[in-house]
C-alpha cells in the first residue's frame, strides 16, 4: 500500500515549524497533479452518474473515518447548494452519524453494515455506490460495493492506492494515487486532500448537467442565510436589471434565483 509507505522526510518533531510548514505544503503541492491524472476515470464515473440520476435514481457515498466524513460533508452541502432534496445524494460513515465527530472503533471491519445502512433507504438498482477509502481496502466500503453491485446499482470509488479490493469491487473505479504521507499513513493529509478535490469534481459536475447551475450561479441555491440573500439578490439585478428592491420582492415570491428570473414578467 503506497498509502502506508514510508515519508519522505524523518525526524520530523526535530524540524522548526517554518520547516514543518513549509515541508507539508510541498507535498500538498503533489496532489492536484494525481488528481489530475484521474480526470479520465472521474469522467466515466461522472456520465455514469449523471445518467442514472437523471432516470431518478440517487447518489450514495459509503466510508469510513476521515473518507466517509468527507463524503457526508459533500452529500451535506448539495442541497443548500443547488436546491436538490436532502435525499438525492447521502454520505453514510461507518459507525453511524456519532462517528462524524468521534471515531467508532471497529466500525470500518464489518462487511454487512454498509448494505444494512444503505437498505434503511430502501436503495435501488437506479441508484449509484460510491465508495470512498484512502487504503482501498475497508471492508465496509468492499461489503458495500459488492452487494450495491450485485442489487444492480451503478458502483464507483475514489481510492487512493492502485489495484485495490476497493477499486475491483467498483464498475468505474478513480484512482487517484498521492503516495507517502508527509506523516506516515496519515491519510487524512494528502489522501483526504485528494478525496475532498474528487468529491468536489464529482458532485458539481453532476449538478451542472443536471442543470442546477445557470451560467455560472448556483439558480438554485436556498436562500439560508443573510450572505446567500444578499448573493441571490445580486445575481437577479445583474440577471434582469432591476434594483434591489424589485430582485429581493422576486426572491420572496418565489423562493429562488431561478424561480425569480423565470417569472419576471
């Protein structure tokens, strides 16, 4: 498991914080290049998705520690963000909610829970599996991925070591391969690094075929908070050239950037 490799550096707690900082981010620098070299499996896995979705099926992200955190804060922010329901792309973690925050020992070992966590939504062979682990060898994802894949769904995985169980249990396997941690095994760092500019790439590329996404703006946003208020108003004056007054009335009446625009008479 290259994950699992030894660092680059040793000695590391005799470095001065400058050196610290500065090794870090030189190896922070490497990961945008193998993400880089995953686009054309991110690509297969983003039509693959966007396809089933559109037939109505949902999107399902399965891990463990800090992978399927990761996951559940890209399933989290899809509805605020493109006005989906709350129910049409969900993280689950291994070890429950609680786990989000506090780590659930032994929670990562079981290769039934995945499927038993995934049932209580009452999945379907319309849906995708997206399996989510650093080491590529968990077996809640690899028990999940293979009974979402045997059930008929679309499976997929973001793992960042090559020729993993996790990979060979998936259909449109992304590898993204970032090599030793800075601290060694510490796959929170470039790993989770990794994970976090896959998941982004993944999600907003799907919502922006879906058609949640105008131009450049998020049409679909809630209007959740002062800032976003104040955002979607702005977009409706550029949009329509109205004063800010007019776009806010808009807003209220119809809930959204895109509901504002398509109704303005």
């Amino acid at each position: 498991m290259i994950t699992e490799t030894t660092s680059h550096y040793d000695h590391l707690e005799q470095m001065s914080v400058h050196d610290l900082l500065v090794n870090i981010n030189r190896e922070d620098q490497t990961v945008p290049l193998a993400v880089e070299r995953a686009i054309p499996q991110l690509e297969a896995l983003a039509t693959q998705v966007t396809a089933r979705m559109r037939e109505g099926g949902r999107l399902f992200y399965i891990g463990a520690g800090t992978s399927g955190r990761l996951g559940v804060v890209d399933a989290s922010e899809c509805p605020p963000t493109y006005g989906v329901p709350h129910d049409l792309v969900v993280g689950l973690i291994a070890g429950g909610d609680g786990a989000i925050r506090k780590a659930v020992e032994f929670a990562e070992d079981d290769p039934e829970q995945a499927w038993k966590d995934l049932s209580a939504y009452k999945i379907e062979a319309v849906d995708t599996v997206v399996g989510i682990a650093a080491s590529g060898r968990t077996p809640y994802v690899i028990g999940g991925l293979n009974a979402a894949r045997a059930a008929g769904c679309l499976t997929g995985c973001i793992v960042c070591n090559p020729g993993s169980a996790v990979a060979a249990a998936a259909e449109f396997p992304v590898e993204v391969v970032t090599g030793p941690e800075f601290v060694t095994g510490s796959t929170r760092m470039k790993a989770g690094t990794a994970q976090k500019l896959a998941l982004n790439m993944l999600s907003t590329t799907v919502m922006i075929q879906l058609g949640r996404v105008k131009g450049n703006k998020m049409v679909d946003m809630q209007l959740s908070n002062i800032k976003l208020q104040q955002r979607a108003a702005r977009m409706v004056m550029e949009e329509l050239n109205v004063s800010e007054e007019t776009a806010n009335d808009l807003l209220a009446r119809f809930g959204n950037v895109r509901g504002a625009i398509d109704n303005h008479k």
